[in-house]
C-alpha cells in the first residue's frame, strides 16, 4: 500500500470526486453506487459505474465498465500505467480484471467487510501467483464513499417496508 499526500493527495481526491459522480448515477439508477474513473498521466480515459440491473450482468461491476472503455478507448487490453479510481474497494472478481489489464496503481474509497478483495476480506495483491503487481491506497474521500453506500441501503430497507 502507497500513501497519497501533498499534490498526490489534492490530485487523488480531485479523481475521487469524478468517480463519485458515477456513483450517483448507478445510485439514481438503483444500482449499488459505486463509480469508477481511469486515467493516464494524470489525463482522463474513462468513467463508469455498476449497472448488472441494467445490464442484466453480474460482471458490470464499475471496474468492468470503466476498464472496457478504456481498452476500447486506447485500443489495447493492457492499460499499461494507468490508474483506476474506485469509491469502493473492488472485489476478488474485479482485482482478477486489474491485474490482467495490467492496472499501474489503484486508488479506491471506502473498505467493502463482506466482500473487499485487496484489505478487506482477502488481500490478493499479496498471492504470490499473480504476475502482475498493482501500487494501492485506500480511503481516499473515504467518508463520501461510505455515506453514499449507506443511504444507499437505508434507502432500500425505507423502499422495502
């Protein structure tokens, strides 16, 4: 895991806030909000948030959606020094999906407990077998991307009664 301070910190809540954004969008769509944003060079490439309701996926998570623009967008499926912006830690699935797009560095907001796969609940970047090593740091605009998640599914539980 990296620390982010100084202009480090300034630029990587500057992302934070755009993946936000595709938060909100999954959220008004009444997807889990979670929204992601890649970059090259400090450069946008993509956006995207979880849309598998929409999509009837289970796969469209926001790291798939995000990443398949990106590949679409530099027409390579190796995102070679990007960086992957995500308000919630990405599951085992989707840290499957970084390390064989050959992520650089991920940044991500809030923890996921029930099913996180870098901190949370398994640390995958540390299983030896990956060939692919990916820089991280966690709780970027951590409280934002926890508060959407919750009022998220207060929401919900509200909708449900």
């Amino acid at each position: 895991m990296l620390q982010s301070n100084g202009a480090g910190f300034m630029r990587d809540s500057f992302w934070m806030a755009k993946a936000l954004e595709q938060a909100n969008k999954a959220y008004q769509l009444g997807e889990v909000p979670v929204g992601a944003v890649i970059t090259l060079n400090d450069e946008f490439i993509a956006e995207g948030h979880n849309q598998p309701i929409k999509e009837c996926d289970p796969s469209a998570h926001a790291e798939m959606m995000v990443i398949r623009k990106a590949a679409l967008k530099l027409q390579n499926y190796r995102l070679v020094n990007t960086t992957l912006y995500v308000t919630l830690e990405p599951c085992l699935m989707c840290v499957g999906l970084l390390v064989h797009a050959r992520i650089k560095r991920l940044v991500f907001g809030a923890l996921d407990p029930k099913s996180g796969g870098v901190a949370s609940c398994i640390r995958a970047f540390e299983l030896p077998f990956f060939n692919h090593k990916i820089d991280w740091i966690s709780g970027v605009l951590e409280h934002e991307c926890g508060s959407i998640l919750k009022d998220f599914f207060v929401d919900k539980r509200k909708a449900r009664k």
